[in-house]
C-alpha cells in the first residue's frame, strides 16, 4: 500500500519497503527518469543530471520527502516509512530486479542494495 502511494507521485519510479527484523519502517525509493528532468527543469537545474547525480540535492529529498509524508498518511505510525534513502539507479527487467510482468524481485533488490538498506539504520 505504502509503495503503491509513493509510486503515484510524479518522481518516483520504484519504491521497496524495508524493515523486518528491523526498529522500523524505511524504504529504497527510485526516481522517474521520465520525470526527473522536466523537474530539475523546473527548479533551473540543468536538465541532463542523472538521478545517480541529483539524488543528494536538497530540493529532490525534500520533494520526495514530502511524497513519503503523504504517503504516510494512509497507515498507523508503527508502519510509517521513518527514513528512505533515493538511488541513482532504477529497478528494471534489464538489470534484474523487475520480472517481465513488472514485479519486484525482492531478493534480488535487497541483495544488491543491501549496503544500502544497513545505511538507512546505521545513522
């Protein structure tokens, strides 16, 4: 439910939603590489970054930052996302981590973004 809620908002891609095992909810969040530009368009940044290059900036976390909030909004506070982290890469069926019919691989996400999954827990 949460990642069909920030998968709505215009920069968002994908998202995965982390957190068994863990003190609490956090999520790995892809932008739209359809979107981003147009965004950073809008914001007089230049056009052609990569999300691998914007995912820091200030303005895009407080962007998405604002989309978790809202997406927030449709659970209890002990299922609300506390922490995301944004990638400078997309989940597809060409690298493995979406099957044909658009589904997440799991497994393999986590697999691969591990590192970033103990980030979020970490600070």
């Amino acid at each position: 439910m949460l990642e069909d809620r920030l998968r709505s908002h215009r920069l968002v891609s994908q998202c995965i939603v982390v957190g068994d095992q863990r003190p609490f909810i956090g999520a790995l969040i892809t932008l739209d590489e359809e979107a981003l530009p147009q965004w950073l368009e809008s914001k007089g940044k230049p056009a052609d970054q990569t999300a691998e290059q914007v995912r820091e900036d200030p303005e895009l976390k407080a962007e998405i930052d604002a989309a978790v909030k809202d997406a927030n909004k449709a659970v209890s506070q002990a299922e609300a996302i506390k922490k995301f982290t944004i990638l400078g890469t997309d989940f597809t069926e060409d690298n493995g981590m979406l099957t044909p019919s658009l589904k997440l691989k799991r497994a393999v996400v986590m697999k691969e973004f591990g590192n970033e999954v103990d980030g979020l827990y970490a600070r």
